[in-house]
C-alpha cells in the first residue's frame, strides 16, 4: 500500500500496520515504528485491508489480527495500546479469530 504525501508516494508494508485510527478530518495508519496520516475515511480503507488479516472493532478502530496480544469485552491490547471495542464490533472480532478455552480459565504464565 502507498500513502502519497504532495507529489511523493510512500510503501507501507501491510504487514507492519498495528491498527488504523479515524481522526477529525484523516485516519492514522500505525506502523510498529510510526504513524502514517492518510486523507481516506476509514470505511474506505477497510475496503482496501484484507479480511483475513484486519479487523473493525469500533467504528474509529480497524486492528491487525496478527498484533493483538489480548483482549476483553471491553479492549483489544496490541503492545501498550488500549484499543476500545464496541459492542456491535464485539461478535465480528470473535468470528475472525479461533478461541480455544484455557484450563480452569487461567491465563497463560
């Protein structure tokens, strides 16, 4: 994917974006090492970003499945970002993952 900046075009690697945020008037792309203003409403970019790979869980949030490192009913945790899921959002984040229930309900040490 390219971001163009003035007359310039950018590569971003898909696979390095972390989550895609809708601000005011554009969306962060965020990458493991930056964040990538874009002039494209987040609907249109969630056409563009494979299913398999991405996942909206808020109507300001589209996340890397690859990156999350966990997640409630509440928040999906990717590094040290706290990313809200809403509630209509909640079921398709669960459809787009495998879930496999741990022993007694304990987390991993």
């Amino acid at each position: 994917m390219f971001l163009r900046f003035g007359s310039k075009h950018f590569k971003i690697d898909i696979e390095s974006v972390l989550y895609v945020k809708a601000e005011k008037r554009y969306t962060s792309v965020v990458t493991e090492r930056t964040s990538h203003p874009a002039s494209i409403a987040i609907s249109d970019l969630e056409k563009i970003l494979p299913c398999s790979l991405f996942c909206k869980i808020h109507r300001s949030f589209i996340v890397s499945l690859k990156y999350i490192d966990e997640f409630d009913n509440d928040f999906v945790y990717i590094g040290k970002n706290k990313i809200p899921i809403s509630e209509h959002y909640r079921t398709v984040l669960k459809n787009s993952i495998t879930i496999i229930n741990g022993k007694n309900g304990h987390p991993p040490s």
